[in-house]
C-alpha cells in the first residue's frame, strides 16, 4: 500500500513539471511567434532581441528599424548596413537609411553613398543623401573625403557639398583635386565647397592658381571668389584687369561670388572694356550692393544696354531705383531704365511701366517690349511692330521670333531680311519671352 502511495505521488510531480515545461516552452514559442507576427510591439523588446531580428530576413519589420533608430542604438548600425544591398526592398531600404540618419554613427557614410552606386532618380537619392547630410561629428569628414577622391560623379558632388557644409580644412586638399575633375559637376561643387571652407583655404588656393594652367585655373579662380576673403578678392581684381581674355572672364566670375562692393566699379569697367558677358553675370551675382552704381551708369556708359539687363536680372532690389530713374530722366537714361523694369515681374514694375506705355511712344515700346509681349494684348501687336521697324535690333527681333504670337514671328523674319541678320531661337542672352505669360 505504501508502494502504490509513492509511485502515485512520483508520477504526479513528474505530471506536474511535464505541464509546467509545456507551459514555459509554448511561452517562450509564442512569444517569438507573437514578435514575428507584430503581436508584440517593438517598443516592449530589448535591444538584444530587435538587433536580432535585424539579422534574421524572415523577423525584420519596419517597425523593428524604427524602434532601433529611436534608441539611437549604435549596436544596430553593423546589423542595418548589412541590410544595405541592391536586392533590399526599396522602401525598406530608405527606412534602413533614415534609422543610419537619427542614429548618426559615420560608419554608414560610406555605404549609404554606395547603395547601389547610388544611380538613381533624383527624388530617390534624397532619402539616403539626407540621411547622410545628418550625421555629424568630426568622424564624419574622412568618409566624405573617401567618397569624394573615389565615387561616382553624383556622390562626388554631393560629398564635395557636404564637406562644405562641414567647413573642416581636413578637406581642403582633396577639394583642391577635384577642382580638376573632368567633371564639370564636380569641380564646381569643389569651388564652392573651399568657398565655405572661407580663410584657410586661400592659401591653398593662391599656390593652386601659380601652378595650373589653361582651364583648370577657372574653378580655383571661382573658388577665391567664394571664399570672400580680401587677399582673393585683391587678387581677382589684379586678374580681371590683367592677362588673357579667359583669365578676365574667370577672374570677373570669381569676383561675382564676393557680393562685395568694392568688386562692382571694377566689374562695370570690364563689362565696358571687353562686353564681358561674365562681368554682366558677376554684377547680377553680386546683387543690391551694385544698383546704386548700375542705375548711375544707364543712358552714361558704352554699356548702357547691357547694364539695363543686369538691373533687370537683379530684380526687385533694383524696382525702386530704377522708377525713380525712369520718372526723373529723358532720353537714352530713360530708355534704358524702362528696359530693366521690363525685364523685373513685379507688380511694381509693371504699374511704372503701364502709366507711361499709355502714350504712342514708339521708341518707349521698344525699350519695353517684353514687358508688352508678356502682356499679351492684342491691341499692342500694331505698336510693337511698328516699334520694331522704327527702333528695333537684333535682340528684339529675337524676342520677337521666340515669343509664339505668329505676327510678330512674321515681323521678325521680315526684319532680319531687310538687315541682313540670321536670327536663330533663343540667340539673346536675356532668354526667351512668351506671349501672354506673365
């Protein structure tokens, strides 16, 4: 009887820790079957388990990588770079970018560049190029200038940017190579980049410019400019009044990213000198700081013309000078200054100019046209072609060509003819105007 006691007693606990094991196990498996469903949410797991899921392709969610960039765990940057190839699915993939963002470790840079080589739509990059552009911290830089010696062309542009923005003189000798790229991408992205790097990166630059040749001393010329410091902006102006014809133009471009005052007389004086279509641009660049002089200079310089497109391409800065200068002068002054505002789309032109186009002024119809082609009125076609064979030139005959109102298309050919002009679609340097769009 006491037998039969024991052996009953020792099969119950036996019962007993067969069920508890069930119990523990089909926890533990349902717990893992719960995490691979979604059934536990990712916030509830600890950063051990969420890394792991990263590892394993059947685990892994969105909401696993958004957790983990939540964290900011640097533990997860390995295990999400893995993730990282061209098989990935692209929206995960972008996922994975943005937690390598927030999380901000430098050991994704260059991976992040690299997926897959990065050939893609503009708005696809955007997701791993801002990934990039957050992470921080001076270990960021080597990976940047790694990228920009040996990438392709799109992610050395966006590394040579990057390192700009950064600032950090580490880059300014490999910056100061790709200022040679065959690129043009490139080595323009570099020259702004030593532009923003500022001060240090002038003296590089200056030695740069005493031993390259031809061409390549174009970028380092516009990369002094950026820099605005006075020694490059002393130094540009010596170029702009000296040296060969491509050395004035790319010293006047250099001189246009100073947006310094002092580089404005200068820069009208080779305008003067040479027509010096960078000179034009420069002054544009450079922006409010030259209109006083600009607006001084209309209807009084050899280059009146092509200041009053200057003026214009400066917009709204320009607007209240040059009225004051258009209601106040006669003249070739006048004229001019009415072609700046007909070049400017604000509310403020347009009424100075309307007010005054109400008279049967031909020549001042000329000087305004795009301003009436823009309009596009009909009962200004008979004005403007009468304008055009009365006062016009090449430049307006262009307009004239380019415009898409079938008259004055006619008009323009007929005047070619009769002076001896090949006029060709967008020929002008202040581009094309179209009829009836403001």
């Amino acid at each position: 009887m006491n037998r039969k006691t024991s052996w009953t007693s020792d099969t119950g606990c036996l019962q007993w820790i067969v069920v508890l094991f069930v119990l523990v196990a089909g926890g533990y498996f349902a717990y893992h079957d719960f995490s691979f469903m979604g059934l536990i949410p990712a916030s509830w797991k600890s950063t051990q388990r969420l890394v792991k899921e990263l590892r394993l392709p059947y685990l892994r969610t969105e909401a696993t990588v958004i957790e983990l960039a939540r964290r900011r765990e640097v533990e997860a940057v390995q295990p999400l770079i893995g993730i990282l190839d061209p098989g990935c699915d692209p929206e995960f993939c972008e996922e994975v970018a943005a937690a390598l963002g927030d999380i901000g470790d430098a050991r994704a840079i260059l991976p992040l560049l690299r997926l897959p080589g990065l050939n893609l739509a503009r708005y696809k990059r955007k997701a791993y190029e801002d990934a990039v552009a957050r992470i921080s911290g001076d270990a960021s830089v080597p990976p940047l200038i790694k990228a920009l010696a040996d990438g392709s062309p799109e992610n050395r542009v966006f590394a040579a940017a990057e390192l700009g923005r950064r600032r950090d003189p580490r880059a300014i000798q490999v910056l100061l190579t790709a200022l040679l790229d065959d690129n043009r991408s490139v080595a323009e992205a570099a020259a702004n980049a030593l532009g923003a790097i500022g001060s240090p990166a002038v003296e590089p630059l200056l030695l740069s410019l005493k031993v390259t040749h031809g061409a390549d001393r174009r970028w380092v010329m516009v990369a002094l400019g950026a820099t605005r410091d006075q020694l490059a902006i002393s130094t540009l102006r010596k170029l702009l009044a000296a040296g060969d014809w491509d050395g004035r133009e790319w010293a006047a471009e250099g001189l246009g990213k100073t947006q310094d005052p002092s580089v404005v007389l200068p820069l009208i004086s080779a305008m003067e000198r040479m027509d010096s279509v960078a000179a034009a641009n420069a002054l544009a660049q450079v922006g409010k700081p030259a209109v006083a002089l600009l607006v001084d200079k209309l209807g009084h310089s050899p280059a009146s013309q092509e200041i009053a497109h200057v003026l214009g391409k400066i917009g709204e800065p320009a607007i209240e000078s040059l009225a004051h200068k258009f209601q106040e002068s006669v003249g070739r002054s006048r004229l001019d200054a009415a072609t700046a505002l007909a070049d400017i789309r604000d509310s403020r032109a347009e009424e100075t100019l309307t007010s005054a186009l109400r008279t049967n002024d031909l020549q001042l119809v000329s000087a305004a046209h795009r301003f009436l082609i823009r309009q596009g009125d009909p009962s200004s076609e008979d004005r403007l072609l009468q304008s055009l064979f009365q006062y016009g030139d090449q430049e307006m005959a262009t307009d004239f060509l380019n415009c898409g109102n079938p008259k004055l298309r006619e008009a323009a050919k007929i005047w070619s003819k009769r002076h001896n002009y090949d006029i060709i679609p967008m020929l002008g340097s202040r581009g094309t105007v179209e009829w009836g769009k403001h």
